[in-house]
C-alpha cells in the first residue's frame, strides 16, 4: 500500500504537466513490508511529449538528495512519478524501463501515475504500479509474482486502455491511500459551492422561452391527469380507491410541484432583468 501527501503532486502536474508529461522522484521510506510512505516529492528537469518521458537525470537527483540531507531530511527515493494528460493512468515500453531502472536499485520502488486533466472535481485519477519479472514467472510454476504490498484487500477495476498496455502481464497495480491538507479540503469542497450571486443570473431568453412552453405542456398533461383522478375518486368506492391508486403518480401534488417551479423561475427572471435594467 502506497501512503502519501498528494497536495504538491497534483499542484505540480496539473501546472506544467499540461499537455506535456512531466516527472518527478519520490522520497519518503520503507515502513514495512507492507507499506510505502510518500513524504516529498521533486520535479526533474526532464518533460515528455508523447506517452513517455525522458530518462533520469542522476547529476540533479544527486544534487537534490544532497541538499535534502542537508536540511535534516534523511528521507530516501522510494519511486517515481510522471503525468499522463488526458490519457488515463498506465505504463509505456519506455516508462516500464524507467522503472526497471528503480527496481536494480530498490525491488520495492514503485511508479506513480496521475493524470491532471482527468482530476477534477475532487477526483483524484492516479494509480502505482511495480513490474512483474517475466523470469520469475516462468521458474516459479505458476506462483504468484507481485511482492505483498498490503494486508488489506483492495479490488479496482481496471481500465480497457491500462489492460490493453500490459497491465496484469508486465506490471501489477498498488492500492493508494493519500491524505490532503486543510486547505486543499476547502479548495475541492468549493468547487460546487453555491453563490449569492448565482440566483441573479438570467437565462438565455430563447432558452428560457422554451421552458416556460414545457412547464405549461406538463402542467396540462397533469391537469388532465387530475381531472380523471378525480372522476375516479366519484365513480370507485372509498374501500377500493387505495387498491387503485396504489403505483400510480399523484397528478396534484405533481402540478402543484410543476405550477411552483414555474412560477419561481419567472420570478428570478424578471427581478435579474429589473436589477439589471436599473443597474447597467
């Protein structure tokens, strides 16, 4: 299971990592057998314009690791990340060497994916992968090459692009739990906040024109619809009226919900145009 603070992962793709890929190192530690924890992460100078970026640059991730430690940080690279915009989260020939690469070093180090374009609205698209080793898949017999990555059980279902480019063949995929600071709750929990200023805005008057022909086409429907119901109630006994209704739309309370929407939507329309007459 991967851990980590996504906050300066996504401000980093989602800047610069539109519409080229963009990279990066991830450090944190090993906490166990089971657990990866993502502390910080880095960019790499390095930028890509199909579906793969360039290789590492060892000079500058040297250079960052020593100036990390200089700063008291004694965290290690535990993986890498790079964006994929617009095309959902998997592993290129060039990305799976990358990694390949990670793994000489470090047989738990993981690859990080997120898409930036896909990640809106509070959704987080992103996911981690690790290889698996074509040679231990044909000396095991059949044994289970993915390393333990968690004690808790976490199905995703993957998608047809990830399958289609090895995913459960050359690679596997590692659940993610990450958490976000106060400030990035408040900026997602924004995004579909209501504004004062939202009950003002007018419609298009062609739009607005052909609700109104709607409302009133639906309101007659229903009115007509009422009217049998209430033929109805004349015509059936008390004891069977409750048999009979029973599965059937309740034409009143329907027109009046109808008659209700009608009337308040036209009421904010013509107050926007009045306070906009006087006002511009």
């Amino acid at each position: 299971m991967l851990n980590g603070d996504i906050g300066s992962l996504i401000t980093f793709a989602g800047r610069a990592g539109v519409p080229m890929e963009v990279m990066g190192l991830m450090v944190g530690e090993f906490v166990d057998e089971y657990t990866v924890t993502v502390t910080d992460m880095f960019a790499m100078p390095q930028s890509g314009t199909g579906v793969s970026v360039e290789a590492v640059d060892h000079a500058f991730q040297s250079g960052m690791l020593e100036m990390l430690r200089q700063t008291g940080r004694p965290e290690m690279v535990v993986g890498w990340y790079h964006s994929h915009p617009g095309f959902g989260c998997w592993l290129s020939g060039t990305d799976m060497a990358t990694q390949q690469s990670f793994e000489q070093l470090n047989p738990r180090a993981v690859a990080v994916v997120i898409d930036p374009i896909q990640s809106v609205k509070g959704k987080v698209v992103m996911d981690a992968f690790r290889l698996i080793d074509p040679l231990a898949v044909v000396l095991g017999g059949g044994q289970e090459p993915r390393q333990t990555t968690s004690n808790v059980g976490a199905i995703a279902k993957p998608s047809l692009v990830a399958l289609v480019h090895g995913l459960g063949r050359h690679y596997y995929s590692l659940a993610i739990s990450y958490r976000m600071r106060e400030g990035e709750e408040r900026m997602l929990a924004c995004l579909h906040r209501s504004r004062w200023s939202d009950g003002f805005a007018l419609r298009r008057f062609a739009a607005h024109d052909a609700g109104n022909e709607g409302a009133v086409r639906r309101m007659r429907d229903l009115a007509a619809q009422y009217e049998a119901q209430v033929r109805e109630e004349d015509e059936t006994a008390p004891e069977r009226l409750a048999v009979v209704r029973a599965g059937k739309v309740d034409a009143k309370e329907k027109l009046e919900e109808r008659a209700k929407d009608a009337m308040s939507g036209n009421i904010v329309q013509t107050l926007g145009m009045m306070l906009d007459t006087v006002t511009f």
